[in-house]
C-alpha cells in the first residue's frame, strides 16, 4: 500500500488491486491545490500503461470541490477514460448534482451509489478487486 496526503485528504493505493481510496479527515471543501497532489500521485501509481484502475470514494465528509480542483482531475480522468471507474458513495445532493455534471462533462466511468457495499460490488462487475 501507498498513501499520498494533501490537507485532510489521504488517498491510499492498492498496487495489486489497482484501487485507489481517498478518506477525508473532516469536513473538506477540495481546491486545486489539493488536486494538484493527488494527480501527480495518481499519475505516477497508475502508469502510462492502459491497465485498468479505480477510486472508491466516501463522499460524506466533502463539503465541496473549487474550479481548479475539478479542472486538474478532469484532465487527469480523460486521459484514462477508457481505463478508469470512479465509485462514490455516501454523497450529500450537492456532491452528488456535482459530480454527476463532472461525469457529464468529462465523459468518464463515474458512478454513485447509496453505500460502499454497492459500489465495491459495481467496481467487482469491472475487474477491480475491490
């Protein structure tokens, strides 16, 4: 396992899974900032490869995400499109609406769901050992 931490955000990655889980200390509100660490850890854990990966997330504890933030991931997402699935759960109506414009725009494998047992399950249906 590696972990990279921004703030109150750590993101633990599974070499062997290909899994990434980011946890959010407290209530967070994300910034490009906190992005900017997280990709460049994610680029270099995921590869140029093109081997499938994952984020599991627990939105419950993000309060929000500014313009940069959203900028720097999506950029990172549309270069794995076909590659990637991100897994949310746990997201208040604000994150949720959010992200699924994020999803939208970038045309990425995102999908929200009401617990992680489900969203663990959906990440299994696409061969990530989650």
């Amino acid at each position: 396992m590696e972990n990279v931490r921004t703030g109150s955000i750590e993101v633990t990655w599974d070499p062997e899974s290909r899994l990434a889980v980011p946890w959010f200390e407290r209530k967070t509100r994300a910034t490009g900032k906190d992005a900017a660490v997280l990709v460049d850890a994610m680029t270099r854990w995921v590869g140029s490869d093109g081997r499938p990966f994952a984020l599991l997330s627990d939105g419950g504890k993000l309060a929000g995400v500014d313009a940069e933030y959203r900028s720097i991931w999506a950029r990172f997402f549309r270069q794995h499109r076909d590659s990637s699935w991100i897994a949310f759960f746990n997201m208040n109506v604000f994150i949720r609406i959010a992200a699924d414009m994020f999803r939208i725009g970038t045309g990425i494998q995102m999908k929200a769901f009401a617990d992680e047992t489900a969203a663990r399950s959906w990440l299994r249906e696409r061969g990530i050992a989650a």
